[in-house]
C-alpha cells in the first residue's frame, strides 16, 4: 500500500524539488506570468479535460455534492479557530483549511483504493471544492471588486461547461477532446515547479508551523466528513471517499491564489509542502480503516 501511495504522491514531491533546485542553481523563474498562464488557460482546460468523461447519475451526484459542500462551510468555520491558534490572518489560513488536493493528488489515491466504481464520487467531491475554490476563493483573493474579477476568471466559466456537459451526458467533439487534453498537460507541472520555486525562500520557522496546521487540520476535517456523511446517510463507499478526499494534504492552487493576492505565499507553500510530506504517514492509515 505504501509503494502504491508514494507512487502517487512522488511526482508531487518531483515537481516542486524541480522548482526549488532551478532557483537554488540561480536561475530565474517568472512566477507572475507562469500563475496567469496557469489560471487562466491551464486550469480551464484541466477542469474540462476531468470532467467531461466522467460517468455518475444525477442523483448521487447530488448527494455527495451536498454532503462535500458542508464539510468545506464546516472547515471554513474551523480556519478562524486555527488562524487564532496560529496566530495567523484568517484571510492567509482560509483556503487552505477549506479545499485539500482532491485532484491531482486525490484522484489517483481514490482510484487505487476503491476502483472506477469509487472514482465518480472522487471526481464529484472534486467538483464540489473547484467550484468553491474558483467563485469564493477568486472573490477573496482578488484586490479589487470581487464580482469583477469573478466575472473575468476563466476557470468559473469552465466549470459550469463541464458540469453541463457532465450532467447532459454530452461528448465533445474529438478534435476538441484532444485539444484541451493536451493544453491541460503542462498545468500541474507548472503548478509543482512554481511551488519548489516558493519553497526555496521557506524559512525553518514556516515549516513548524506548517507541521502544526497539518496536524490540527487533517482530523478536524477527517471528523466534519465523517459526521456530515453520517447524517445525510451516504452510501458507505460514498462516506469512505468524502472522508478521504476532504483529508488530502493542501492543494496546490491555494499557494497559487496566495501567490495573487500577495498574501503570505511563502508560508502557504509550506503549508502544501509539509501536509503532503505528512500524508504519507497518514494515508495508509486512514485507506486502511476507511478500506
């Protein structure tokens, strides 16, 4: 179980070590124009790329939609708590506590663990955080007016026709097909190098600290899945897959919207470094209990 969890979580680790061995050799990095690129061609590609094939009914869709939308309000409640523990501006805490990397990292780990049958309700959680993390978390990491600059995010736009798309049981046309999945391609390599190049100006101190959130946030967001599945009566496999894609280590995209805002991203980084450094101790054992 152990080889197959690393097998996952390696390329993350390989990305961003990519990233921090480029600038610790000295070399420049455009990290404003990569996260442009990234946000506003990448992503939208990536959402459609996802989501287009995926096969779920209208119904447990739903559910687990509701159910992963709860837990993300939940843990929203949970970053001012923690912001105050860690002494932190609950506007740098707030994504990261409320959206884990339930894609690039999620995904795969729910496919190992529960198969294709498992796989929809990955991708439906999936869903459920990107549409929080891309209208909320746009409206909060933008400077200006946040209608705006919800209304110019691309991502926003490629979530609604992905869901259309996904909902209608609709097919794109191969030429199409083949055009956004190879565009898609180079964001989550983008997204890892540029969390390395962070990575490299982290001082030790960010690290505790890192270690700390990840150590509070995990079982606080392990325990709302838990609760929120077992009152709106998931079916278990259903249950089992909330409570592990909510518990995924900090998405990469949190650094990215910090890296925006220009708010702490040096320390949000090291908040996805050391959660996904951590999950490889807690994961296997949490797949073995929810398995």
């Amino acid at each position: 179980m152990f080889a197959e969890l690393f097998a996952v979580m390696a390329p993350v680790l390989a990305g961003a070590g990519l990233g921090f061995t480029w600038i610790r050799l000295g070399h420049d990095y455009p990290v404003a124009f990569v996260t442009r690129l990234v946000f506003n061609i990448g992503t939208p590609a990536l959402v459609i790329a996802s989501l287009s094939g995926a096969d779920i009914d209208a119904s447990s869709f739903g559910r687990t939609m509701l159910a992963a939308a709860l837990v993300i309000v939940s843990m929203a409640g949970v970053a001012f708590v923690l912001a105050r523990l860690l002494r932190k501006d609950w506007r740098v805490i707030l994504a990261p506590s409320m959206y884990p990397n339930t894609g690039n990292m999620g995904l795969p780990v729910v496919l190992y663990a529960f198969g294709e049958a498992g796989f929809v309700f990955g991708i439906t959680v999936m869903v459920t955080v990107s549409l929080f993390q891309f209208t909320l978390g746009t409206m909060l990491a933008s400077r200006g007016n946040p209608l705006k600059s919800l209304a110019k995010t691309p991502t926003v736009y490629a979530i609604l026709i992905a869901l259309t798309l996904l909902l209608t049981d609709t097919e794109l046309p191969l030429w199409l097909d083949n055009s956004v999945d190879l565009i898609s391609g180079f964001t989550v390599p983008l997204m890892l190098i540029t969390l390395g190049v962070s990575l490299a100006s982290i001082q030790v101190r960010s690290l505790r600290s890192g270690i700390g959130f990840s150590l509070l946030r995990i079982p606080l967001a392990a325990l709302a899945a838990w609760s929120i599945g077992s009152l709106l009566a998931l079916p278990p496999m259903a249950h089992g897959i909330l409570i592990l894609q909510m518990s995924m280590p900090v998405a990469v995209f949190n650094y990215l919207f910090a890296q925006r805002s220009q708010r702490e991203p040096e320390y949000v980084a090291s908040l996805v470094f050391c959660s996904t450094l951590l999950s490889l101790i807690y994961l296997p054992i949490l797949l073995a209990i929810l398995m």
